[in-house]
C-alpha cells in the first residue's frame, strides 16, 4: 500500500512541475519576443562581431544585416535542399527561420541530409534541424512545423513569413506553394535536384512567372521521378540549397540579380552552370494574372494525380492472378520448379543485391521490347516467368506490357511478385539488404 501511495505523490509531482516548465517556457518565449522587439532596430556588439564578414562587404553593411535580422523565411522541406539552405539562412542571421517537414530522420537521408545526424534517426526531420540551427545560431528564432503542408494549413502557415524556399520533392506540393505564395503576394525561391542536375528559379518576384505560368498543367504521374527512385548526390543538392539561400537573402537585401524570369541548370557531372530566359508572366495564368479563374487553394494531390509526399506509393495495376506473394515465390523456389526470373530494375541497383538465378534486363529495356525476344523464347519452353523489381511497381508495368505478347503466343502470363525486394527482405530473408 505504502509503495502504491509513494508512487501517486511522485506522479502528481511530476505532472506539477511539467505545469511549471510549461509555464516558464511560454514565460521564455515572450521575454524573448520583448527582447527581439526592443533590439529588431540595431545590431548589438555580439551580432556586429558574428556577422562581421558579410557585414563589411558593400552589398550588405549594417544596413542590410538589419534587413536580414528583421526578415522572416520559411523553409519547406528539411531534406536535400532544406538542410543547407536553412544552415546558411541561420548562419547569415535571418531573424526567423521556419522548417517545415512532415517526416521522419531515416538512415538513407544521412549522405545529403546534413543537418541529420545518426543520433537523431527517427526523431521529426522539423525537430532535428530545429535542434542543429539552434546549435549553430541562438540568437535567431527557428520555428519547427512537424506537419505536411496542404490546402488547410498552406495560408495560415505561410502568411508569417517573408519569403518561401520550396525545398521539397514532389509536384503537388510545388502547385501548392506557387498558389499560395501567388495569393500571399510572397516571393518563392524554389529548387531541385536529381542525380547529377539541380535547377533553381525564384518565382512571383517582380513581375516574374509563377510556376504555373510556365507549367499550366501538371506532368504525367509516372513521368515524374523522385529521389528515392531516380538516386542524388548528396554535393548536388548542397550546390542548389547553397544558391536558394543566397537568392533569399539577395531578396531580403533587395539588391540586383536575383534570378528571377532566369532559370539555373546545374551539370554537376560537368561542372556547367546554364542560365535560361524563362518565358515573361502569362496574361492569361489561372492564378497571377489580373483575372484569375483560381482565387484559393485546392486540392493538389488530386490535380496532379500524385501524392504530395515522396513516401512509397503502391501501384495497384494487375489482377490476383497476375500476381504471386514473395511467400509463394520462395515455395516455388525451394522446391526446385525450372523457372525463369527476371529482375528489371536498373543494372547498378542489381548489382547491389539480387535474388538466386534471377535474370536483368531494366524496366527501359521491357517497355521497349528489347530483350521481349529472350524472355519469350524461354517462356515458350513451357517456363513460368516471374517479374521483381525492388519495391513491386515496375514489376508491374513489366507484366501489364509483357502479358499481351504472351497471350498472343498462347503462352501462360507472367507473374509479379507483390512488394518486390523489399517485401522478400521483409517477409522471406531479414539479412537482404534494404536500400
Ligand atoms: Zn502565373
């Protein structure tokens, strides 16, 4: 009974003193608004001293340090791209820097991710980078959003802020950002990366394009290609977030050249950079022209038919029977029945791990019908074939493509194996590697 009794004290101790930290952090939070307030207008000596650098150099000066230290940016995306742009936007002293992101910190992010760090693996990706730019600059407020931008949130978000970095990775979030930023009247500094290549343009500043004036109509959902299927070099989006923070703060600084109706390439298997001339605003946008037909946010994963998140999506294109389990499969496989399995991701990606026996000839190959011959040839020895790729989509369009050219020859269709390597490292051997 006695124990029972100690542990309730302890219990309600505890809930009243996370009353008082609760209580002395919003006591924190407004001292340190009062103190912002009263100094917004000069730089004390700390400041003068940190920022010394740049504030020598004659496009910046004390002037322009206080235009950085009042300013407000907000980051969408703390990956590739937000990672060193949110580090040079703290480090420069922009006065608030807000970080945005909905997911998590995974061991696969740590190679261009930098802000993340092995110890902060599945913490928020908004709190890890909060917890890294504190550490590199207290005397600015970063605000961390745990959250996915969408239609609800976009405008109550955003209107805090100065200026938008889209920082992210997928198509519906960018026609989110364009339209909201378009009815805030917020300038947008959007970047990407891919592989070797990165592309920077600021959108809506000074009479330049929006995003959709110059793509008035999403792409094809599977013309798209991510990260985490296409691959990127960690340097590459360091080069294109390094530039989204300096056409940031040439913004805020409002000096010349920022590069805006420009669009940058960047070849980093060349090392070239390419300015384009973007075509001028259009007169008849959906969005920022005089009369726009759009005049509030929608629902973006819908008009682009894709998710606004880079998360694994699950293509669903074949019937049960065109389909077998990675349980099946191994049966199948264990108990020796000539088979023929054909693998179609990429060759680099086959070379990183591969199933017993199992044949490579990439999705590009198949859907062009360059190696069909081979495969059929096999099939019509009376060889079931099997179709994985690594996560069950591209097998997919493989057997949707293959199947007609089967049945045509009378031969039996193959089969997808459901999830693909990840669903076999999942289910069938935990020591295949999961990339
Ligand atoms: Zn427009």
């Amino acid at each position: 009974m006695g124990g029972q009794m100690e542990i309730e004290e302890l219990e309600h101790d505890i809930q009243m003193l996370r009353k008082q930290l609760k209580e002395k952090v919003e006591q924190l939070k407004t001292l340190k608004k009062h103190f912002q307030k009263n100094c917004i207008n000069k730089l004390n000596n700390h400041e003068i001293a940190r920022y010394s650098r740049q504030i020598i150099l004659s496009e910046i000066g004390m002037q322009g340090q206080l235009k950085l230290k009042k300013a407000s940016v907000l980051v969408v995306g703390a990956g590739g791209l937000g990672c060193p742009s949110s580090l040079y936007l703290a480090g420069a002293g922009i006065g608030r820097v807000g970080i945005l992101d909905y997911d998590e910190v995974e061991l696969t992010n740590l190679h261009r991710q930098l802000l993340h760090t092995e110890s902060t693996i599945g913490l928020t990706k908004a709190d890890s980078a909060k917890v890294q730019l504190e550490e590199l600059n207290s005397q600015i407020e970063i605000v961390a959003h745990h959250t996915q931008l969408t239609s609800d949130n976009a405008l109550t978000i955003i209107e805090h802020y100065d200026i938008v970095v889209d920082a992210t990775d997928n198509v519906a979030t960018r026609y989110l950002l364009n339209d909201a930023c378009v009815l805030l009247k917020k300038p947008l500094v959007s970047g990407s990366a891919l592989q070797l290549e990165g592309q920077l343009t600021v959108y809506n500043y000074k009479n330049s394009p929006c995003y959709r004036c110059l793509f008035p109509t999403p792409p094809p959902p599977d013309a798209v290609t991510n990260c985490g299927d296409g691959g990127v070099l960690g340097a590459v989006t360091g080069v294109i977030g390094a530039l989204q923070a300096l056409e940031t703060i040439k913004i805020i600084l409002g000096n010349e050249g920022v590069l805006a109706g420009r669009l940058l390439l960047f070849d980093g298997q060349q090392s070239t950079f390419r300015n384009l001339k973007l075509r001028p605003r259009k007169k008849d946008c959906t969005i920022c022209s005089d009369n726009p037909t759009l005049t509030k946010l929608i629902d973006y994963e819908q008009f682009c038919s894709m998710k606004a998140t880079d998360k694994d999506s699950q293509l669903s294109l074949l019937e049960p029977e065109e389909r077998i389990t990675v349980q099946e499969y191994k049966q199948l496989s264990d108990s020796g029945i000539p088979h023929l399995l054909i693998d179609v991701r990429g060759s680099n990606q086959f070379e990183i791990c591969q199933l017993p026996a199992s044949v490579n000839i990439p999705i590009d190959d198949v859907l062009k019908n360059r190696k069909t011959d081979d495969i059929l040839t096999q099939a019509s020895q009376k060889l079931p074939v099997y179709v994985v790729c690594r996560r069950g989509n591209d097998s997919q369009l493989a057997v949707r493509h293959l199947a007609p050219l089967f049945q045509e020859r009378g031969l039996d269709s193959p089969k997808d194996i459901v999830g693909g390597l990840h669903a076999w490292s999942h289910n069938v051997d935990h020591q295949f590697p999961i990339y």
